[in-house]
C-alpha cells in the first residue's frame, strides 16, 4: 500500500460549517430587564445595574447625561462586570456620596459587532433644606405703624416647606405678622428647588418686637433659623424739663428722661446753642441707662450767675425722629446799690426843691424806699420817696430800680444823714447821704440918715 492519504468529504464539511452557523448566529444586545430610576439622599450610593444579552457577548459603557462617565474617578465612580453566560454582561456603575450634580439620566450602552442597545435611568437625589436667606440672629428694624416684610429662602429637593412662626414653634396669632405666599423658582443645580416665602408686617406695633423663626423642611430632615425684629419708636420725654430758680452762686440742675427704640441719644442747649460740656468747671452731665430703651441725663450748672438765666433744652434724638422739652432757669440776684456813693453830700439851698436818686440792680426787683438815719420812715412832708422806674438791665433778668428823695421847699431843720433802704428775697442794703441845707443869701440894704 502507498502512503495514507486523507479523504475529505466535501459534503459532510458543508453539513459542519451550516451546522455551527446554525448554532451561534451573530445577535445584536438586548438589555433586560431595563435600567431602573433610582433616588437617593444626598450623600448616600447610588447603583445603576445593566445586564445585556448578544452575540458576541456586548461590551457594555455608561453615559451621564449623554457623556462618558468618568469611570477613571475611583473616588466618585466604580463599575463592575459579570459574565453571566457565554452571551450575557452585567455591569453596575456606582455612584458615591451622590450630590445635587449627580442628578440626571444613566445610560447603559451594550455594543457587539452587531448593533448596540441602550437603555436609562434618572438619578435623584434628595437634599437636605437649607437656609439661604436670614442670617441667624439677624436684626430687622421697623418703624412703629410702617408696614415690611423679612423673607426666608430656603434651598432643596423635594422642595421644602417654608414657615414663618413665634420662637417657641407656635404658629403666628398676630393678624399684624403672616406668612407669605410661597415663591418657587430652580436654583440650576441639579433638582434643588429655591423656595421663599415673606414675613409680612403690617402696622407694625411695639408689642411685635421679638425672636422670630424660619423653619423649612422636606422628607431628608428640617432646620431653622431664628431673627429678631425690632420696632423702633420716636423719642418721647416725660415728665417735662421743670423749671428751676435758684440763689446766685448756688447748683442748678435740670433732668431730662427719654424712651425711644433706639434709646435716644440727649443733648443739652442753652438758648438755642449748645452747652459747652467740655467746660467742666461750669457744666457737668451724667447719663443713667434705666432700661434698654430709656435713658435719663442730668445737666448741672454750678455757681449759677445772672448770665446763667435763660432756657435750657433737653433734645432727645434717635434715627426715628427727636423730642425736645424746655425748663426756664431764674437767678435770684443780691441787690446792689449803684448810686448814690456811700457818705455822699447834697447840698440844697434854703426853701427851694430837688431830688436824689438811689439806683439798685438785683432779681427779684428790689424795693428802694428812702428813710430817715435811723430807719424810720420820713414823716417831714417836704422830703418823700418818689414812685419807682424800672428796667433791665441787660444782663440775665437783673432789674435796675430807681427811687428819687423829692425834696421841696427845704429848710434848714432838713439837714441831716438819710437811708436808701433796698431788699428782695435774697438780701437787703443800705446806702447813707448827707443833705445840706444852704441858708438863703440876703441882702439889707440901709437907707442914708
């Protein structure tokens, strides 16, 4: 025999082949079941699964919003797959501490030489409600009967709940304080919803002056945030600045209480113009807080003169408005004798007429009364005191007073020392003159013898 020489049956070779095509046919992906909607809170994992079928087996890739997930972003991604069967992937891709900027559409992509196939699921996620808009503690300032509003903006998903209440959680009872209607609008990030609402004041009155609360919440959790509205009010004095008198050289001391939200600021004015206050040795003002909306102030004038009289003017200022009240200062003043000069001389010739004045200065006005040396009053009818001339004399309310001794038809028994007698509430004084009744010249003329 020759050498073996193998025989092919080209028939049975094409029954084969025919019977391997039948067999693996190429298949496009199929995915099943579909990729599911996930939600999720913010901060939890999230994982889309995707299992696909075809022939060659598909190669399966994830897209976020139509592009390729970073699946080199360990920190943020990881995708695993299984080979379930010769024609069958499944892959996961998970999602870490998902945010806000996670949320949107996951597609899966199966692919073989075939064809591919696709298939999504939204990601949402939940996020916490936080507050935007006051501050804590914020401060509002409203004036007494005005109208205002404080909004509360509040941040998250689902959209949460907005509600203005009292501090202790209460709902609101003033008809003068109510929440406003919800203002809803997308903040741009993901599914997180902005959502406002107003505190609304109406004719606002002291009594609303308080902690005010925000409180916002959805089904992830809830918080607040608390403010303090202020209802400021114009200055008002009371009592009035009273009216003071006192004795030369002693203490005055005028005070001035105010309330008013803020606690009014005082200053002091005399006669329209500031007091000094850096004058210490003339002027001293101490300022006691009484409680947080009323300050008391004390203006003192020390050793007090004529040119210390006029009025002096509380002014009670804050950023609502200004209260003023006035108080009158008098000086009693000591009187003094301007003229005559003590021990004065006056001559006066026999049996004719004439006057001597006594001018004195003081407040209250003084009496000036003429009398004789000895301080009884004149009973000679030729020497009276005369009717009083008064003015000012331009210094605070010190008054001048004139008296004149009339002296008519003297004679020579007039001769002799005489008082002006001045006095008022403070003090009294005396000034003595001397009067000189001349003898009339007469001439005898003798005839001749």
């Amino acid at each position: 025999m020759g050498p073996f020489k193998p025989i092919f049956n080209r028939l049975y070779l094409q029954k084969v082949f025919a019977y391997e095509s039948e067999t693996l046919p190429d298949v496009p992906p199929a995915i099943s079941p579909e990729v599911m909607d996930q939600t999720e809170n913010e901060g939890d994992t999230a994982s889309f699964t995707c299992q696909a079928t075809g022939e060659p087996v598909p190669t399966i890739s994830w897209y976020f919003n139509d592009v390729p997930v970073d699946v080199t972003n360990t920190t943020k991604y990881t995708v695993s797959v299984t080979s379930l069967n010769v024609t069958t992937n499944s892959s996961t891709l998970t999602i870490m501490s998902v945010q806000s900027s996670d949320v949107g559409t996951y597609t899966c992509n199966a692919t073989n030489v075939v064809s591919s196939g696709t298939s999504s699921g939204v990601l949402t996620v939940n996020v916490s409600p936080n507050i935007v808009v006051p501050v804590e503690g914020q401060e509002f300032n409203i004036t007494e009967e005005s109208d205002g509003s404080i909004t509360c903006t509040a941040t998250g998903y689902p959209p949460p709940t907005v509600v203005w209440q009292n501090s202790d959680g209460s709902s609101l009872s003033n008809m003068r304080l109510v929440s406003g209607s919800e203002v809803m609008s997308p903040t741009g990030v993901g599914n997180v919803t902005s959502v406002s609402v107003g505190l609304m004041v109406t004719g606002a009155m002291r009594v609303d002056t308080g902690m005010y609360t925000c409180s916002v919440s959805n089904i992830v959790n809830s918080t607040t945030r608390n403010i303090n509205i202020t209802v400021q009010f114009p200055p008002a004095i009371s009592p009035e600045v009273m009216d003071q008198t006192q004795n030369e050289t002693d203490t005055a001391s005028f005070t001035c209480q105010a309330t008013g939200e803020p606690v009014p600021t005082i200053s002091w004015y005399f006669n329209d113009v500031p007091v000094d206050v850096t004058n210490t040795t003339k002027y001293t003002v101490s300022v006691t807080s009484l409680n947080v909306t009323t300050n008391s102030s004390t203006l003192t004038i020390m050793s007090v003169q004529s040119s210390d009289v006029g009025t002096y003017t509380c002014n009670a200022t804050n950023v609502v408005s200004s209260d003023t009240t006035s108080g009158v200062l008098t000086v009693n003043v000591s009187p003094n004798i301007v003229v005559p000069v003590e021990g004065q001389e006056f001559n006066i010739t026999e049996e004719s007429d004439g006057s001597i004045t006594c001018t004195a200065t003081g407040y209250p006005p003084p009496t000036v009364v003429w009398q004789n040396s000895d301080g009884s009053s004149l009973s000679n009818m030729r020497l009276v005191s005369g009717s009083e001339v008064m003015s000012s004399t331009g210094v605070g309310n010190v008054t001048s007073v004139s008296v004149g001794l009339m002296v008519t038809g003297a004679m020579r028994v007039d001769t002799g020392m005489y008082t002006c007698s001045v006095s008022n509430i403070v003090n009294s004084a005396a000034r003595n003159i001397n009067i000189t009744v001349q003898c009339k010249l007469i001439i005898i003329v003798y005839g001749c013898p």
